[in-house]
C-alpha cells in the first residue's frame, strides 16, 4: 500500500485525501462524532443512577485522596453527558475532541497504574466498578477499547469540519 | 503628481483590504473563542451540577433508621448472640454473593451453636455490593429483608433461610419482594403486616446503603470477610484453613479463661414495640 501510494502519488492519495477532506469526509466526520457522543453518553448515564457506586469506582483505583472521590465520582458522569451533548449538536468540536482525548488518556493512565500496582478492579467505565476477583480483571481490553475511543477524539481533532453541526451553521 | 495619485489611492485601497481581511480575521477568532468559551462554561456547570445533584441524591453515611439492636456508632452492625462472649466474629456478607452461600452453609449451624453456648459474638455487615457488579437488586432487597427480620428479632432465622435458598448469583431472584417474603414464611411468627410493610416500602434502604458505603471505605474488597477478634480467618487464619472444627479450636483458644456470655435471654430478640412507625400507606383507591 505504501509503496502503491509513493509509485502514483497522483492515483491513490487524492482519493484517500478526498475521502478525508472532502464532502465525504465531513459525513465521516458526522459519523465518528454521533460515535464519540454515544460512547460518552452511554458512559455517563451508566454511572448516574447510584451516586455511591460511581464514588466507589473511583474509589477503588486507589489514586485520589478520600476529600476527591466524591466530587470526581459524581461529577464526571455529567461532564461525559455534557460532551455527548455537545457532540450531538457539533457545538465546538475541536475543543471537545481535545477534553475527550484528555480524558480518553487519563483513564488509560489510571487503568495502567491499577494494572501496575496489581490491584485487581473493573475500571467502571461504563457502570459498574470496584473491586473485582483477580481473574475477573480485563485491563488489556479496557485500555484497548479506550485506544479504539482516542482514535475517534484524534479525528475530530483532526479534522473538527463535520456535516450537520452547530459549527458548521455557525460560519456560514 | 498623477503617478503619486495613483500609488496614494491603490495603498489606500490596499490598506482598506487589509483592514477587512483583519476584521474578519479578528471576528473569526473571537467567534472560536466563543464557541471555546461555551465548551468550558457548559463543561464546568455540568460537573458543578453533578456534584450538587449527586449530593443531593446520595444516601447519608450515617441512616436516619436503623433496625432495632443495631450496634456500632452509626449502628450499621447487626448483632448475634451475647453481647457479653468473650469473642467477637465479625462478618461482611452480601446475600447474593456465592460464597458467602458457600460459607454460610458450611459454618452456620456451628456459628449459631457456639453463639448459642455463649462463646460468640456475631457481629454482621449486611453489604450490596454484587448488585454493582451484576446489576439489579437482589442484594439490596435481600439485605432491607434482614434488617426487617432484626426489627421482629428474627435476624439470625431469616439470615440462615436466605442463604440456605440463595440463587444463582446470576439470577436475582431475591431482587423480587414476593421471594423474600415467601421464605420468610420459613421462620415461624416473623410474617407479619408489619415485616411485610417494610419489605415491600424498602423501608432500610437509606440504612442499606449507609452499611455499604461503610464497607467501600473499609480496606476489605470481598465477601465474605470473616474476622475472629479481629483477625481474617477466611479462607484461612494463618496457615490453617477455616473448617468448623478449625473455628471451634480457635474459638476456644481465644476465649481460654474468660467468662462465657450470658445467653437465653433471648438476647437477639428486641422486643416488638407497638410504638415502631409503620410507612405511611397510600389511601386505597
């Protein structure tokens, strides 16, 4: 493939470069942008219902001192409903693909510390959470799922121009 | 002259180009600013909403109830025997969690005989947390039954009939009332109105909740976690395992030259009292 594109420079990558820049590219965008709200909103609403069960999540990762467990556990479910919002409407996607990629690092960030120290949790990403059975644990896939979602972030940073957003009504 | 005309109109031209394109320049970036600007104020009042709202919605650490006789300073404890034994097992169980069906059903008829004799102090933590992990309310359900079963001094029947019927911790049986209330029909004077009405009204839930942000905080992460005097002894105590005859030989070492607790006083029993508030029940229609 690689080699095909360095062969026909004028062949293959003004396709792939129309794919990304183009009109179709922008609905791709749509798409990878309705995907990150999704997966932002399902995170959060899993982890409104009961406030205890959010605050113990965090608990469990062991990193936060005591007086932060609460306010993170019950104030991260709205922050991921609130960028799924604003992702659904395309209201200042660039900005919300930079908080969802720092967000998407961080919690790879603390799944790898709890993978690191040995202590066997469910991440609580999407509900759920605390600590589990040693066997139960599933860090790789965590980190791999949350990898999938950077990518989804990176591209929105990439490239924020996607159809149907606020944005895009807003300049013109 | 008309050479000097010239350059003097096409630079101000130019320059009133340049202005335009600045001005849009200026405004693009302040429309950017502002759509950032609103992609932090709307992050922000979220997560300020969140805490307030969850603050709100939580349950206290402390319960405004508690089942009669519960002990310990938020009174999340039920007790189990003479107060006065010389030993103390503290328990942390979940009714849905297997091994704690599996633990039960091993050690209970010996835990209630060494109550029994007055060597033992049961000290049990009702947790719920398996219905976290699994979803549902089996747990939550199960552990307000058995606060319900305390206030009619039936704590210790109903506990061993719940375990001795606990499902398969995937299937949440107990999250149905109709269940719970059917085994309680198993122990004898405990299905009343009254154990009826708090089942069905979640009467403990607040103190439910309260026993398990309790254990959240607590360093044990697993049920059951099974303390004699203070020291785990589940699964093992040392190098020894836990069998019944393990947890008698331990008992006993423990409570050499003490004084054994007064029993048969019913002293697991509160006395109903005809003052206990029953839940407001809606008007029938």
């Amino acid at each position: 493939m690689a080699s095909q594109m360095a062969e026909s420079p004028a062949g293959t990558e003004p396709v792939l470069r129309r794919a990304v820049d183009g009109p179709v590219g922008q609905w791709v965008g749509l798409a990878v942008r309705l995907a990150l709200a999704a997966v932002w909103g399902w995170a959060g609403l899993a982890k409104i219902a009961d406030p205890a069960e959010a605050a113990q999540a965090v608990r469990a990762y062991e990193i936060l001192p005591e007086s932060l467990v609460k306010p993170v556990g019950y104030g991260l479910p709205f922050l991921e409903v609130a960028l799924a919002l604003l992702l659904v409407i395309g209201l200042g996607v660039r900005a919300v693909a930079v908080v969802s990629a720092v967000l998407l690092l961080t919690f790879i960030g603390g799944i790898s510390s709890a993978w690191a120290r040995g202590i066997s949790i469910d991440c609580g990403c999407f509900g759920g959470g605390g600590a589990v059975d040693v066997s139960k644990t599933e860090y790789l896939q965590e980190i791999l799922r949350d990898c999938g979602f950077l990518l989804l972030a990176a591209w929105l940073l990439l490239r924020p121009r996607t159809r149907l957003s606020a944005d895009a009504w807003l300049t013109a | 002259m008309s050479e000097k005309n010239r350059e003097g109109k096409r630079s101000a031209r130019e320059r009133m180009l340049e202005e335009r394109a600045a001005d849009e320049a200026r405004a693009k970036r302040n429309k950017k600013l502002g759509v950032g600007g609103v992609v932090a104020a709307v992050a922000a009042v979220a997560v300020v909403a969140g805490v307030v709202v969850q603050n709100q919605r939580s349950k206290p650490e402390t319960p405004a109830a508690a089942p009669l006789g519960a002990i310990g300073d938020k009174k999340l404890m039920i007790p189990s025997g003479a107060a006065n034994a010389p030993s103390v097992l503290t328990v942390y169980e979940d009714p849905r969690c297997p091994a704690c069906g599996a633990f039960e059903r091993s050690f209970a008829p010996t835990i209630d005989r060494l109550e029994d004799q007055g060597k033992l102090y049961v000290n049990y933590h009702i947790v719920s947390f398996i219905d976290r992990s699994l979803g549902g309310k089996g747990s939550k359900n199960g552990a307000n039954a058995l606060a319900c079963a305390q206030d009619a001094g039936h704590f210790r029947d109903l506990h061993d009939v719940f375990y001795r019927n606990q499902p398969a911790e995937t299937s949440d049986s107990f999250a149905n009332k109709a269940t719970l209330i059917k085994l309680s029909k198993q122990v004898n004077g405990l299905d009343t109105p009254a154990f009826e009405s708090c089942v069905n009204d979640n009467k403990y839930g607040g103190w439910v909740s309260a026993v398990q942000q309790d254990f959240d905080k607590s360093s044990y992460k697993s049920t059951p976690t099974v303390l004699l005097n203070g020291t785990p002894v589940y699964p093992k105590n040392g190098d020894e395992p836990i069998t019944a005859e393990n947890l008698v030989k331990w008992v006993d070492a423990a409570n050499q030259g003490k004084p054994l607790g007064t029993t048969g006083s019913g002293n697991e029993s509160p006395a109903p009292t005809t003052t206990a508030s029953e839940p407001n029940t809606p008007p029938s229609p």
